[in-house]
C-alpha cells in the first residue's frame, strides 16, 4: 500500500469546520487505498500571535525558549485534529516532532532535520492508524525543542516524504497552486500546472513564500514529489518535479518579491587578503543568509563591501558588523525599506534578452534599479519597498505571464 503525505497550511486548519474538512479529506483518501500521514501547521496566525506576546514579554528572547513557546502552535492543531478523524469513525493518533525521533542540529528558529525514527509511524500505520504529526518543530540529541524556521511544516512534509519513501506530499494551503507571481499583490498571476525544483527554490528563496526554500532544497535532493494544492476544493493545483525537457522551452516562468530587506555598508576597510573571508565567517556563524554582495576597491587601497539581509536578521547582525569592525576598522551604514523583485526561468540558460526586458519595464514606470544579481535561471533587481507591488505588475506584464507563458 502507498503512503500519501498530506500537509495542512495554518489557515487550512484555522478553525474547527475547517479542521473537520480536513479530516474528511484525510479519511477519502485513505478510503482510496492509501496509508495516511499527516503533517499540520499551527492554527490560522497562531505562530504570529505567539511571536508577538513574546516580543512583548521581552524585545529579543532567548531562541531556545522562543523554540519551546512556537513549537506549542502545531502541538494544539495534531490533537483536534486527532478527535475530528476519531469522532468521524476512523483511528488517528498525533505525535509531535520528539515523538516520532524527529532530530535536528541545534540552532534554535532555523533548526535542520538531521534524522526521522520511521519506525514509530510504520508501526501505527501497519496498525491501520492515520498519523498526524506535528510540523514545523524537532529536538536536539540532547532533547531541546527545535523549530525549522517560517514555513518549517513544508520541511517536516518533505523530510517524512522522503524516508517514508510516500508516493507524493500533497501540500494543502489557501491557493490553487504556484502561481507566476503572488495572486495577493497581480491579481492577474496564473496558476503554473508544473515546475522545476530548480525554479521552485529560485522562486521560494526570492520571496514565494507558499513553499519553504529549505523544503523544495531536500524534495529536489530526494526526489519528493510535491503537489500544492487548494484546501477549500478539488482542483489539481501545481505538480513541484524534476526539470522535463519541455520546460526548457519556457523563458520565465515566474516572478517574486522579497520585501523589508536592509542593504549593509561597510566602508573603509583594508582591500588585502582574508578580510571578507573574515567577515562573513563572522556573519555565517550566526546562521544570518547574505544576498547581493559587492565589494568595490577603492584607491586609498581600502575596500567598501555591501550586501543585503532581511530586515528580521538585523538584530543578530549588528554585533557581528560591530566585532569585524572593531577587529579591521572602518564603519557601517544600514539602508532599510528595501525590496527585491526577481524573474525566474530555466529556459533562461539560452535566451537573451530578459534583463533588457525586465529593466525597461522598471524604467518605463520611473522606478529606480539600486543593484542587479543574476543566477543562471533568475535576474533580481533591488528596488525601493514603496515600488515593490508596481515593480512586480510591471514585470509580470512585461513578459505576458497572465497569458501563456513566454517561449523561445
Ligand atoms: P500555508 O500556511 O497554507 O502554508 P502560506 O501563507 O505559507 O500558506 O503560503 C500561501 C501563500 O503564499 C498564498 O496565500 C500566497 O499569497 C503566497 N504566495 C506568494 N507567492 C506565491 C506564488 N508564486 N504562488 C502562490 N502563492 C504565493
Ligand atoms: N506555523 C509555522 C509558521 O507559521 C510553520 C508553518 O506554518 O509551516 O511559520
Ligand atoms: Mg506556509
């Protein structure tokens, strides 16, 4: 019997009726020959909520503890959801991340899934259980709660997916699928039927927040299926597989933006050998993703090195900018209100012409282009964030995603 991994978004199970709708959709899918395992978000904005009382408690907790209060969200939705499949006939029974063995490495709020005790859950489900586990949260060997950063129940999803050898996780969430760009800021965006996992995590890493970067990473590595779909219907939603050779036709496939990000500065430093290894060793150690570096020498033969980071990581930046500084010299800006709208495609590799297009869509609507970062398959332009939403419309229209999609 194949085992299907069916995942619940936070607004998928944000309230009783929708809990119950997805134990019914659970138990369909069962009934059609599967073995069930199902991981759940928090409730609707639980994890925010709890982010915010303790933001109130004290400005910057102490990550393990914060770990420790987020990891409660998903614990409250794998029990309710335990009575719904119960109180509709069918056996569940809910674990949380330790229960099932779920070890990660030890750095609270973006903790890495190290191992999985499949053994447990192969018990339950030769038992004809349904099983539910907790997402989004794990343990240290030494038995620390850990969480897997935002979005950390797709990561849980894959990682089940993966050494449970299931036949495909099928992510449920409050959209049909991947569109070409958010449907909350172009409402003319497009649901895309199949995409690389290439493209996926180009998409996820530049600001599609509807898959975790981390999540589709492991999916690609161990060849998980996904299929992200809509949990309020029946609609097939948007296949997330290896790169076939008809996608290579496609120049762009989609386009995304990444909001409230801060460039750093650091200016006057010496231009010789191991001073950015330094810094960003120093940096790295905090486990903060730089983006967008560029060093530029100057001739007094110092150096100005600038890159960006999203505006949550400035707290554990600042000390590691001060420490390098105090070690090397020299002095730091910090630019806020940021933002970095990107188009992605595979088809990029051989087509020409996309940075042109993309650039003249931002001039055409006098909107400024403060750094350019390319990839093979992805162009990013770093804009302001009060251009961000029209810089996207603008791109989105400029290579006619809300129509078919642009071919070589
Ligand atoms: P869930 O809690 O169900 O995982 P998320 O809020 O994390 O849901 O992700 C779904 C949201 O991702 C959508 O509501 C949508 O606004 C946003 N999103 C951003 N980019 C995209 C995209 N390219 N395609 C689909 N959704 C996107
Ligand atoms: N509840 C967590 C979050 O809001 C994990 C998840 O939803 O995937 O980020
Ligand atoms: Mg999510």
């Amino acid at each position: 019997m194949s085992i299907i991994i069916q995942k619940f978004g936070g607004t998928s199970v944000a309230t009783p009726e929708k809990i119950h709708a997805a134990a019914r959709r659970i138990i369909a899918t069962k009934l059609q020959s599967h073995q069930m395992v199902v991981v759940v978000s928090a409730m609707g904005h639980t994890t925010d909520e709890l982010l915010d009382m303790a933001n109130r408690i004290a400005p910057n907790p102490p990550k393990r503890e914060l770990d420790q209060l987020l990891a409660t969200g998903e614990q409250v939705t794998i029990a309710l959801l335990a009575m719904a499949i119960h109180s509709q006939g069918h056996e569940a029974i809910s674990f949380t991340g330790p229960q099932i063995g779920l070890i990660t490495d030890a750095v609270h709020s973006k903790a890495r899934i190290r191992e999985i005790d499949k053994q447990r859950i192969l018990t339950e489900l030769t038992a004809g259980k349904i099983v539910i586990v907790a997402g989004f949260q794990g343990m240290t060997v030494d038995g620390h709660i850990t969480t897997l950063g935002r979005g950390g129940s797709n990561a849980s999803m894959v990682a089940l997916g993966a050494v449970l050898g299931a036949e495909a996780c099928e992510n449920f969430t409050d959209v049909d699928g991947v569109f070409t760009a958010d449907p909350r800021i172009v409402p003319e965006a497009r649901k895309i039927e199949q995409i690389s996992y290439d493209e996926m995590m180009e998409l996820s890493s530049v600001g599609a927040g509807v898959l975790q970067t981390r999540a589709v990473e492991f999916a690609k590595k161990y060849n998980v299926r996904i299929h992200v779909r809509n949990s309020a219907g029946n609609a097939p939603g948007t296949w997330i597989i290896a790169e076939t050779k008809s996608m290579e036709d496609i120049v762009v496939s989609g386009c995304a933006l990444k909001k409230e990000l801060t460039r750093v500065t650091l200016k006057g430093i010496p231009d010789r050998p191991g001073v950015v290894a330094r810094l960003f060793t120093v940096v790295g150690e905090r486990h903060i993703v730089v983006d967008d570096i560029i060093q530029n020498v100057l001739d007094d033969k110092t150096a100005n090195i600038s890159f960006t980071v999203e505006h949550g990581d400035l707290a554990d930046l600042k000390p590691a900018v001060d420490q390098v500084l105090a070690e090397l010299g020299g002095h730091a800006t910090y630019e806020k209100d940021l933002a970095k709208v990107s188009v992605i495609g595979v088809g990029m590799k051989q087509a020409t012409g996309v940075a042109s297009t993309m650039f003249t869509a931002l001039a055409d609507k006098n909107i400024n282009i403060q750094n350019i970062s390319t990839s093979e398959i992805r162009i990013s332009c770093t804009v302001a964030n009060t251009d961000a939403a029209e810089a996207l419309r603008a791109v989105h229209r400029a290579f006619n995603l809300d129509r078919s999609a642009v071919t070589v």
